[in-house]
C-alpha cells in the first residue's frame, strides 16, 4: 500500500512575483532560475497526478477482467441476499 499526503504550497519566484508556471516556458523572464525551478515543480506534479489517474484506471480495468476475479475471495455460502 502506498498512502501519498498532498501538501498545500505556495511558491512564489522573488523576482517575478506574478509568474505562473501554468502559463509555461514562455512566461518565463530572462532565464530567471526561481522561475525554473518553480516549472520544474509544477511539471513534477502535473505528472505525479497523471500517473495516479492512469494507475487508477488500470485498477478499475482489471476489476473487470474475468481472469482478475480469481483473486476475489467468494461471496459467503448458505445465506441468500436480498
């Protein structure tokens, strides 16, 4: 099991205060390395939460994979569900 705890940050560049890392490459001014760094941050996080997604959905997919049910342990015996 892997728990993953999202922290709030804000960071902001001291020279650009004003950047965006959303905005991308081309905000940033005159090679600014606060603002780099920042972009690295952002793409870093951009990918962690697609991994998250596509590993999710890789788990909903083989959830549905008759060949994935063998590991589901049998519902109880003797007793009929409404």
């Amino acid at each position: 099991m892997l728990r993953i705890r999202m922290k709030t940050w804000t960071g902001r560049c001291p020279r650009h205060p004003r950047y965006r890392p959303v905005d991308g490459l081309g905000a940033i001014k005159g090679g600014c390395r606060y603002c780099w760094k920042l972009l690295k941050i952002h793409q870093a996080y951009e990918t962690l939460l697609d991994e998250i997604v596509s590993f999710d959905d890789a788990i909903w997919e083989a959830s549905e994979n008759p060949a994935m049910r063998l590991y589901r342990p049998a519902p109880p015996r003797g007793r009929a569900t409404a």
